[in-house]
C-alpha cells in the first residue's frame, strides 16, 4: 500500500508538472517561467494542505520531488518544441489526471492525520484544485474551479467516494483506485461532452425611461 502512494505521488508530481510546463509553452515563458509555474502546479495544493493540517510540507521534509519537477519541466522543454501545436484537450487531460489523483491522495493523508470527515473532502479537494488555480492566476487566466465546466465537483467525488468505499471495508488499494477512476472519468466526460454546471447569472431589468412622462406634465 505504502508503495502504491508512493508511485502514484511521483505520478501526481509528473503529470501536474507537465500541466503546468505546457501551459508556460502556450503563453511563451522562458525557462525559467516553464519551472515555476510546473513547480506551483505540482506542489501548490498539497503545500496548503499541509499547511492547515499543521504538518510537515512534504517536498521540504522530501526534497526530490523538487527534483522530479525540475526535470519534468526540463525534458518538456526539451522535447516539447512548438506546444502552440499541442492541442488544447491534452493539457486539459494531462489537468484532468493530476486533479483525479491529488483529490484521492489528499484526503487519504488528511484522513490518516485524523481530519474529520467533511474536512477531509475539503482538503483533498483543495489538493486538487489549488495548483492549477495558482497556475491559471499566474497566467492571467480564469481558474477552471470558477468557470463553468465541473472540476472541483469530479475532485469531491473522488475524495467522498474513497471515504464512503473505505466504510463499506474495501481495501485501500482497491478504493483508491475506484475512487480515482471515478473522478477522472467524471472530469473526462464533462472535457468530451462539454458537461457543465448551469451559471450563475444576474439579469439587470432595463430601467424605464420616463422623461417623456415627466415632459407630458411640464406642458
């Protein structure tokens, strides 16, 4: 089991890199831009949830995923040469993936650091969500989580999922896993389908005009 994280940690750190080395491609950020916003993609939600947690920040207390980060953005910088040819769902996949994955993952630790249960959704949504949310900022860019299309909501579907199979006494590997392909399917299906939650809209009523009504009592 403790392998098993372990590996879908690394994935997580990966795949989230490369989300956010590919978004630096498409705005044109030099090398060094291409690091920092793979680096706050890849860490930023589990900084801050360790950070509430009150524990250890884990690539301070482990600092080779710092290392895995570095050379995911490296090698996409390298290998990666026109990423305006990059189509726009593979980042958008490469996203659905790394939120799929941090939602379980976070939770689990949250869980396993004795948060409560509807605590624990939150955190883990918030490991999630919050690095592309930081990513999208940097980028001048609305964050998915505000936009129309469901994201956060795929993210609380796979941390309550694993918390509800966990209480039916599943094993933790087979939990993680369904829990896991639950929200990325969910994510996948609103990417392909166009699938979104209806917005939230204010329509102003247009305000009357009643200056020829005041002039018919002028005259």
């Amino acid at each position: 089991m403790t392998e098993l994280l372990f590996y879908l940690d690394i994935f997580g750190i990966i795949v989230f890199a490369l989300s956010g080395a590919l978004m630096a491609g498409r705005y044109q950020l030099d090398p060094f831009g291409v690091v920092v916003l793979a680096s706050v993609t890849a860490v930023g939600g589990g900084t801050i949830r360790d950070v509430i947690l009150q524990t250890p920040v884990f690539w301070v207390v482990k600092p080779y995923y710092l290392y895995v980060i570095l050379a995911t953005a490296i090698l996409t910088i390298i290998f990666i040469r026109q990423p305006k040819r990059i189509p726009k769902r593979f980042l958008l996949i490469a996203d659905a993936l790394g939120l799929a994955l941090f939602a379980v993952l976070g939770t689990q630790k949250a869980l396993v650091l004795g948060a409560p249960v509807p605590v624990a959704v939150v955190l883990g949504t918030i490991t999630g969500v919050a690095g592309g949310m930081i990513r999208d900022v940097l980028c001048n860019v609305i964050p998915m989580i505000l936009r129309e299309e469901i994201y956060a909501l795929a993210a609380m579907l796979g941390g309550a999922l694993f918390i509800l199979l966990q209480w039916l006494n599943w094993s933790d590997t087979s939990a993680i896993v369904t829990a896991i392909s639950a929200a990325l399917i969910l994510r996948l299906a609103a990417i392909y389908w166009h699938v979104s939650l209806p917005a939230f809209h204010i329509v102003e009523k247009p305000h009357k005009d009643n200056s020829k009504d005041k002039s018919k009592y002028r005259e």
